[in-house]
C-alpha cells in the first residue's frame, strides 16, 4: 500500500466533494461583497440619498451572519475530516507495523518508528483536513474574483492578470527549495525523537557511565541542527510571501492611476473604481493562501514519503494468499481448524543471512524430537539467537527448510508456530498495567483460577502475596516497579498460561543473581516438563539436565551431547564449563 493526497482524497470523497461545494458558495458570498459596496457607492453615497440605507444595514447583517455560518461549518467539517484522516492513516501504518518482521524491527530504530506512526501521520492529517479546505476556498476566491473583475472592467483586470506569470515563476523557483528544507527538518525532527527515546530508554547506563554532559552535547548538536534548517525554511518562507505582496502592489498601483483617470473622464463610476481597487488588493489573498498550501503540501509529502517508507517496506515473513484463502489472516481467527501441534522440530541444510551471502547459519541441519529438552551454548555471535529465532519463525532461512511435525512451516500459516510458541526473552517486557494484566496477554479467554494456578506453578504466588494489591500490582512502564526476577516468574506465568507446544528460553537466568537463579530454575524445571524445549544459555550450571547440548561455533554445530559426554570430550564444551566454574569459585572467595 503507498498513499498519496490524491488517494487520501478519493478514499473520502463524500466529504472532499463537500468541502468544494462549501467552499464555492463561500467564495460566490465574498465576491458579491465588493459589488454591494459599489452599489452603496454609485447609488447612495455618490448621490447622498441615505432614504435607502436602514434596508442595506439589514442586508449586510444577513450577508455577515450567513458567511459567519459558513464559516462555522466549514470548522466543524474539517474537525470531522480531520479525525477521520488520522484513524485512517495511523490504523494503516500500526497494522503495517504489526506485519513486520523481527528482522526489520531489529534493523530500525525505535524513535525512528514512532517519528513517523507519530509526527508525520500528524502532520499529514493536517495538511489533508485543513489545507484542503484552504485549497478549495482559495481557488475558488480566485476565480470569482477574477470573473467578477472581467465582468466589471477588462482593461483593469489585464493588469491583475499580467502579474500572474511572475508570481508563477516565483512560485516555481521556491517549490524545490522548500522541499528540500522541509525535507531536512522531518529528517532532523526523527534524529531529534530517536536521541530522547534513546536517552530516556538508557537513563540509567547514562548515569552509571556519567554520560551526562556528552549526551547534552549531542542532543545540543542534534537540536542545533534542527534550529538550522528550521531557520533555513523560515526564511525562504519569509522571502515567499512578502514577494507576492509587492506584485500585487505593483497591480494595485496600475488599477489607481488608470481607474482614477478613467473616474475623473467620467468613463468610470467610483464605485467601480473602488469596487476593482477592493478586488486587486483581495486577489492576492487566495493566492498567497493557495502558495501557503502549496508550502504545506510540500512539506506533507516529505512526510508522506516517511509514511511510505514503513507502507511500502518489504514484509519478509508473511502468509502465501494460498494460505490466507485457506486460514484466514494472521490477525483474524482462523477459517479452518488448525492441526495440534506436538512440538518436532526440523532444521534442514538452513543457511540465513542478515544480508548477501555474510552467512549466520551454514547448512545447519538439526532434528528436535517433541518434548526433547535443547540447550543452545558458545562464543556471541556464533548464531544461536539466529536458530531460535528461525524456529520461532521470526525469521525464515534464506536457504533450505525448517519442519515442525513434519510439515514445512511455510506451508502453515504464522499463527499455527506463534500460536503454540512460549517465548521468554533473557530482558522480559511487561506492559503497563497489573501483574494479572500481564499473565493474561494474549490469553483473554483465559479464566480466574487459570491464572493462578499458572502463576502457582512457576511460584509466582508466593511472591505476589508479599504484595500489598496482590495480582492487581502496578508493574510500571515495561515492568519497571518489578525486580529482574520478579518480571522473570510473571514472564514464565505469562508463558504457561498459553500451553505452548514449543518453549524458547532466551539467557533466561542471565540478568539475575544467584539467590533468584534458583527459584527462577525451579520455575523452569516445572516450566518445560512435557514440552519441547529451546534453550539458549550463559550460565551452564542452568543446563546441564538438557536432553542435548548443542555448542553452536560460526553457524554451525561444533560439539553436540549431553552434559557428562560434553565433558568427558574435553573439548569446547569442557573449556568453557571449566573456566565458568573457575570464575564462580573466585566469586565466592
């Protein structure tokens, strides 16, 4: 999907063709204006008969309360339209957000992301609702002035319309340059919101680091850079408007001098003469209003284009149509009943690459019987989270095939893996709300005492009960108000709760102490019984009851067995549990 102002137009053209009618009859009501003053003039004030003007006072209260009506309505249309705009457009691009892979999201940033769900959705919305209306009103002032000129005196009118061609060449010469300035703002602004989301997300890294005063100094170049080219924009801004001015003045100045003449010949009524004078000054108006939405325009499709750039971005892990026509979509419930899943899991002469042929994985085949326990183990960067990763089909291999049960898992669709996959990340997420909130995500149909018997199991309940709100426990922004292992145990209730056939253990016991280590493995041990299991491990001492160790070496499996035949080997396995141990003995000196 790509949109485009023309699109957004045609998808709420009830309220586009709305705005134009609006818009017309507003512009007709504004272009009588200078006509009733040439009336007043000629045929009252001209021949000082006031005998008429209480009925004239009557109708310029109408004429006035009438266009004030208008007025009203337009606001009102494009307060509607406007939210419309918004909803359409953020609804878009979140469930575009939503479709993307792991693998896109890890190569994006977050403050890059929400710039544009963000600010430049805004700024489109704004300049569609309310430029629109600009746009229709301005073009249409235009044209019945310029009509109502031609019908009130040709030869003054020629002079108006002389000046068009430089204000179009004026116009041409900016166009690209405020493009490109807006251009550069958007670009600023989104380096501008990935810098705070960065240094808010880092607070305490940046406190521990004393990073305070480089941080300022960044963010001060970041901001003065946006300071600059904001400036930049203004200025040609500045430049823009105040140019059609001074044309329009050149016209206006040609209007006096032969429209005076003319008056004085008596070829000329005054009224006329004040009538066109009204209308030159007037014309310039919707011009400049049209030139200013022009400016908004261009700045729109700097965002625009931003927008696109997430509608348009390629979605590497998705349904075949095949799929969808036989199971629906990934966000709706499924059409055909999905297959149990009993949890084998098959990797066959996989390669993946991040990008070109700079090979993670290299045929890389491994067979994961259902309830079989795997532990993942080695050097960083030798590609374990890559394995996991493919199994849990946040990424597909680049070469060869990955089974589950014995069915190619392209041939099923995403939700079948997701659906019956537990994942437990080394740093959990917690959303904002309550601990109960956060066991029951993703699980709504879940009861009461299915949550607390999940959360007894993993010995959540335990902990929860020292807890003055219990389950209702606010957990903060990302589980901030939660110790490590605290947020760990609601992870694994969250886990259980889903009954997944497949369970993925991400460093799960990394990040916390040894006191919490034992009751988060007691959690664990309950955690896996009868499921299959894939484990990736820093602390060895958390994996030695695996089924299989796998010690993963540059994407490929180096040495494979369980713990006593690993360390009987004396191989990589054994030089890396023998300095870990060393390591935790000094610990305890």
């Amino acid at each position: 999907m790509k949109i485009s102002l023309f699109n957004l137009v045609k998808k709420f053209k009830k309220e586009a063709a709305l705005v134009v009618i609006i818009n017309v009859l507003n512009a007709v009501l504004l272009a009588l204006w200078p006509l009733f003053t040439k009336y007043i003039i000629d045929n009252y004030i001209y021949r000082n008969d006031v005998e008429g003007f209480p009925k004239l006072i009557a109708y310029m209260l109408f004429f006035i309360v009438a266009m004030a009506g208008i007025g009203l309505f337009v606001t009102f249309m494009a307060g509607i339209f406007e939210k419309k705009i918004i909803l359409y457009l953020r609804s878009e691009t979140f469930l575009k957000a939503q479709k993307l892979s792991a693998k896109y999201m890890d190569s994006h940033q977050v403050g890059w992301m929400v710039s544009r769900l963000v600010h430049d959705t805004m700024s489109i919305k704004e300049a569609v609702a309310w430029d629109l209306f600009d746009m229709a009103d301005g073009i249409s002032r235009l044209i019945a002035i310029l009509i109502t000129m031609l019908m009130l005196n040709v030869r003054l009118t020629l002079y108006v319309l002389a000046s068009v061609p430089f204000i179009a060449f004026f116009t041409y010469i900016f166009q690209n340059k405020m493009m490109k300035a807006q251009k550069d703002i958007k670009a600023a602004s989104s380096d501008l919101t990935s810098k705070l989301n960065e240094d808010i997300q880092g607070q305490k890294t940046i406190k521990t680091l004393l990073r305070e005063k480089e941080n300022l100094e960044e963010f001060k170049e970041i901001s003065a850079r946006y300071e600059r080219r904001s400036k930049h924009s203004v200025t040609l801004q500045s430049l823009y408007i105040p140019s059609l001015t001074f044309l329009g003045s050149i016209a206006t100045a040609f209007i006096l001098k032969d429209g005076g003449v003319a008056a004085m010949a008596g070829t000329l009524t005054i009224g006329t003469l004040f009538a066109m004078v009204q209308y030159s000054s007037e014309i310039y108006e919707p011009i400049r209003q049209v030139a200013s939405v022009l400016k908004e325009l261009i700045s729109m499709q700097a965002s625009i284009d931003r927008v696109n750039s997430i509608l348009e971005a390629d979605i590497d892990v998705y349904d075949t149509k095949e799929i969808e026509a036989i199971y629906g979509d990934a966000l709706d419930a499924p059409t055909k009943e999905l297959p149990q899943m009993k949890g084998e899991i098959e990797f066959k002469d996989v390669y993946f690459a991040y990008k070109d042929d700079d090979y993670i994985l290299k045929d890389f085949s491994l067979k994961i019987a259902a309830g079989e326990r795997i532990a993942l183990v080695g050097e960083t960067g030798g590609g374990k989270s890559t394995i996991i990763n493919i199994a849990s089909r946040f990424y597909e291999p680049t070469k060869g095939k990955v089974y589950i049960d014995g069915i190619d898992y392209k041939e099923m669709p995403l939700k079948w893996v997701q659906m019956n996959l537990g994942y437990v990340l080394q740093t959990p997420y917690l959303f904002s709300g309550s601990i109960r909130d956060n066991i029951l995500y993703g699980r709504d149909d879940a009861t009461e005492e299915d949550m607390l018997r999940a959360a007894e199991v993993v010995g959540l309940d335990e902990l929860v009960k020292s807890f003055k709100d219990g389950y209702d426990t606010e957990v903060g922004e990302g589980g901030g108000k939660l110790s490590q292992g605290e947020k760990q145990l609601v992870s694994f209730a969250r886990a259980l709760i889903k009954d997944p056939a497949i369970l993925i253990l991400d460093e799960a016991t990394s990040s916390v102490d040894t006191y919490q280590e034992k009751r988060i493995q007691d959690a664990i041990e309950k955690l896996l019984e009868g499921r299959t299991s894939i484990t990736v491990a820093h602390r060895l001492s958390t994996i030695v009851t695996s089924d299989r160790i796998l010690y993963i070496h540059q994407g490929r499996i180096a040495e494979m067995g369980t713990h006593k035949e690993l360390i009987a080997k004396k191989g990589l396995y054994y030089n890396l549990y023998r300095n870990q141990f060393i390591e935790s003995q000094l610990e305890n000196i």
